[in-house]
C-alpha cells in the first residue's frame, strides 16, 4: 500500500497502529503531514532556508526515536515542541540565543493552564501551511518569500524573475487566497 492510500486515517489512528506494531511505515505516512508546519517553525527561530530543512530531517530521526521510547498522546502539540525546542538549542549552540532555555521555555504542550492557547495557536499553524499548498506556485512561493524568508520585493524579483508588479499582485492574491483557504478550514 502506498502513503496516500492512508490519508484518511487519523494521526491518533496512525499513532495507535505503531504503537501496535512498530511499523515505521505508519510513521511514514504521519510525519509528511507536518513537513511545513515544521518547516515554518523553523524558519521562524533560524531565520535561514537550509538550516530549517535540515532541522525538519533532525526533528523527524528524533520523533522517530523518541516514538519507539514514549506513548504520545497530542501528537501535533508534541512535535511542535520538539521542533521548537530543537531549534532554541542549536540557536543556543550558536550563541544566538542567550537567555536561559529554562524549563518553561522547554516545557511541553500537555501543561494545563495554557494547553488549549498552544493547540489553538498550533491548528492555525497548520491550517496555514496547507493552505500555503493550495495556493498556485506562483503565490505559494511569493508568500514563502516575503513572509516566511522576510525578502523584499526587490530581493523576491532577483530570486523570482517576476517583475515587482507581478510579485506585489502573487503576494497580495496569495494573501487574500490564504485567508479565504483558512476560513474554509474552520468552517
């Protein structure tokens, strides 16, 4: 069976099924659907293309490993965590990051009190990157650009080869198509 033959099955459904067997193959199919939501957290703290994409590899072989050791209730606010906590650290390791990474900066998502805000805050998140993939490439890229890589337009018509009017309209449709994509979601 193939990856997308599993759509359908929840993440819980896919968590349930590991903890079964563990069968990577269920993690397989899991950790695709956050690919971007990590990729956006972490660009957010490293602030550089590459450095995310590597960190999305490091955060998913950790997940990995961590899964085959702990039972995982809230997957999503857990690997949100994992992810952020693992790009403070190599921020830390940089000496980008100098205040103390102290236990509520690493504390994880299951605490109670501000549970629901990070869950709230993470359904966004995710909602946004798939509607980020909705978008026409053109768009998607244009908003990754200027939003994500905080290019300006003249940087964006460099990388691109639009010309300004056309990144301006890609980003400004793409940021009306966005919010029209997000409000479908809740809906």
């Amino acid at each position: 069976m193939t990856a997308s033959q599993y759509n359908h099955i929840s993440d819980q459904d896919l968590l349930t099924r590991f903890y079964a067997d563990r069968n990577n193959e269920w993690l397989g199919v899991l950790l695709p659907r956050y690919t971007m939501l990590l990729f956006g957290v972490c660009m957010k703290y490293l602030k550089n293309e590459e450095e995310a994409k590597d960190a999305v590899q490091q955060v998913f072989l950790k997940v990995i490993g961590e899964l085959q050791k702990y039972k995982v209730d809230y997957f999503k606010s857990w690997v949100y965590m994992i992810a952020k906590n693992h790009c403070l650290m190599k921020l830390r390791d940089k000496g980008k990051y100098t205040g103390e990474i102290n236990e509520r900066v690493m504390a994880t998502a299951d605490e109670p009190g501000d549970k629901a805000d990070k869950l709230e805050k993470e359904s966004a998140l995710e909602n946004m990157a798939r509607a980020l993939q909705q978008l026409n490439k053109e768009q998607q890229q244009c908003i990754t650009l200027f939003y994500l890589e905080k290019k300006s337009y003249q940087e964006i018509t460099e990388i691109t080869e639009y010309t300004l009017m056309q990144v301006k309209s890609h980003i400004q449709n793409g940021k009306r198509n966005l919010k029209l994509l997000m409000e479908e979601m809740k809906g």
